[in-house]
C-alpha cells in the first residue's frame, strides 16, 4: 500500500508549511528542502507533482492493498537531495535518520520513539525514482520558477552557473611529445596485436621507437640553445627545421606501416576483441597524424597554431 503523503498528522509534527530555515546557511539541504517546501504549499503546483509521484508505483501493483510502503512524498524529498548531493544510499539512510529538519520534512514528529530507515529500504524506494519522473517533476517546477521570475522581472529571462578548474595529470604539452606519446602506444599496441597473429614485420619496433626518441631528444636540446651570437642562431634554426624534417619522416612512415599492418590484421581476423584494439590503434594514429600536421605548418610553414586546434594530452582530451 502506497500513499502520496500521510494527510493526518501526529502529535509533535510539524506542518510542512511552518517548517523554519536557516536562510543565511550555505549548506545545500536547506535550499533543496525550501524548494520542496515551495513545491508543497502552492496548491496547483503540488497537485501537478502528486500526480506524476504516483507514477512511481508500477502498473501491475495495486496502491491500495498490500503492506505499508514508503510514502510517495518521502520518495521525492530522499531522491532530490541524494541527487542534489551526490550522496551514496548510507550517506542518505544516516542523514535521513539524523537530520531534525529533514526529519520535519518528511513528517516525523519530535515525540516518542523515532522512526528510523533501514538501509535496504531506502534503497528499495529510491530506485523508484527514476530519471523520466525526475524529468517530468523538472517540467512543472520549471514552468512555476519561470512564472514566479516573470512576475518580479519583465527582462529576458537569464540564468548563471559556476565554474572551476580540475587538475589532470598531464606532461608540459608540446607538439613533438605529444607526437611522441601517440607513437609510443601505436607501436607498443601494434606489435602486440602482430605478435599474437604471428606477423613478423614489427620485430623492429623498439628500435625504431629508440630512433625516434633520440631525434627528440636532439630536438629538445637545440630549442634550450641560449646562444646570443646571430650567426649560431640562424645556424642552429636550420639544424632545428632540418631535425624536425627528419623527425616527421621517421614519424610518417611508421605511420603509414601501422596503417598497412592494421589492414592485414583485419582482413584475416573479424574477431571483435580484435576489431576493438585496431579502433583502439587508429585513435592514436589520429593523434599522430594530426601532431605531424601541425609541427609541419608551425615550424616548416611558420604559421602559428589557432589555440581551438591544439591538444595538451593524447591521454586525457579533456585537458
């Protein structure tokens, strides 16, 4: 048996309506529950809410018999704060236990011996509270704070949200490292796959995988030249270009020979663990190729990178 609300209520119980809010504090659970005291006390808006609250019992149940179930109301109440708080069902089930004005909220009263959440009931319940009733909810709260907005405000109605930077753990991103980490996972993936299909054209990995390290490592001590004399300098732009040029070479035909070897695989083996690590493989390769396309234009071509087009980890795109 499910009710939407208990509409008799007890001795020491507070009236939703009368509950009392810190207002100055910055805790998330006295906003969220003014809302759903909002909610509650504006008739038509509570009624539109109910309505789609009973929709949280399944079809092939009857509301009306059967053992006591969880309130309908306590349902929503639990479900938006975990939602809003991003808790877990033991953080939910203690808070639920132990906050007084939650406690108000969801109509306990403050006499006698109080009524406590079992952990496996509120999970049981606030599974029940799925995304599409969310959304509905979402719908009609929406449309009431989008009236009560209209009412004080005659301006084009606007909204803010916050911001702030995560930390990732990522190398100081450069074109040529960036490159360089691509090439180290084509390699290292591609001659694992060659050797579980017995492909012996990549024995040579690692030592060309050394070749192309040592011309980064080159590269790398040419740009930290602090020499002042115009000559050397000019001297050592061409020994930078000519190293790059070198670089891109070596880098574009171990490209071009994963390309090849990726083929093969594919076209002897349609296994779909196998078809997952070549998509797997050709990500990478995309990274290369598009580092190999930006060090040409940035250091042969002398254009500067437009800032949407670069990357600062292969690893972790979001960066």
């Amino acid at each position: 048996m499910r009710k939407v609300i208990e509409p008799q209520m007890k001795i020491g119980e507070v009236s939703i309506a009368d509950i009392q809010f810190d207002v100055r504090s910055r805790d998330e659970i006295p906003k969220v529950l003014i809302g759903l005291q909002e909610i509650y006390c504006f008739r038509p808006i509570r009624d539109e809410v109910f309505k789609v609250l009973k929709d949280l019992v399944p079809k092939k149940v009857n509301p009306n018999t059967g053992r006591r179930g969880m309130n309908l109301w306590t349902i929503l109440v639990l479900g938006v704060l975990r939602l809003v708080c991003n808790w877990d069902f033991d953080k939910l089930a203690e808070i639920a236990n132990n906050h007084i004005t939650l406690r108000l909220m969801l109509g306990h009263s403050l006499f006698g011996k109080p009524f406590r959440y079992a952990l496996q009931t509120v999970k049981d319940n606030i599974i029940l509270f799925t995304p599409e009733i969310l959304d509905k909810i979402n719908q009609i709260v929406v449309k009431h704070g989008h009236k009560i907005v209209g009412e004080a405000h005659k301006a084009q109605l606007k909204g803010s949200c916050d911001s702030f930077p995560v930390e990732t753990d990522v190398h100081f991103p450069t074109d040529i490292n960036l490159l360089l980490d691509a090439l180290r996972k084509i390699i290292s993936l591609i001659m694992a796959l060659c050797k579980l299909h017995g492909i012996t054209i990549w024995r040579k990995g690692m030592f060309n995988f050394r070749k192309i390290k040592k011309l980064f490592t080159d590269i790398s001590r040419m740009k930290h030249s602090t020499s002042k004399n115009a000559e050397k300098r000019e001297e050592r732009k061409k020994l930078i270009i000519k190293a790059h040029l070198l670089y891109l070479e070596l880098t574009q035909a171990i490209v071009d020979k994963s390309k090849e070897a990726l083929i093969a695989i594919s076209l002897t083996d349609t296994d779909i663990i196998t078809k997952l690590k070549i998509n797997v493989i050709y990500g990478y390769i995309a990274h290369a190729e598009r580092q190999i396309d930006q060090i040409r234009r940035r250091v042969i071509e002398g254009e500067t990178i437009p800032h949407h087009e670069k990357v600062f980890s292969i690893f972790e795109e979001h960066t």
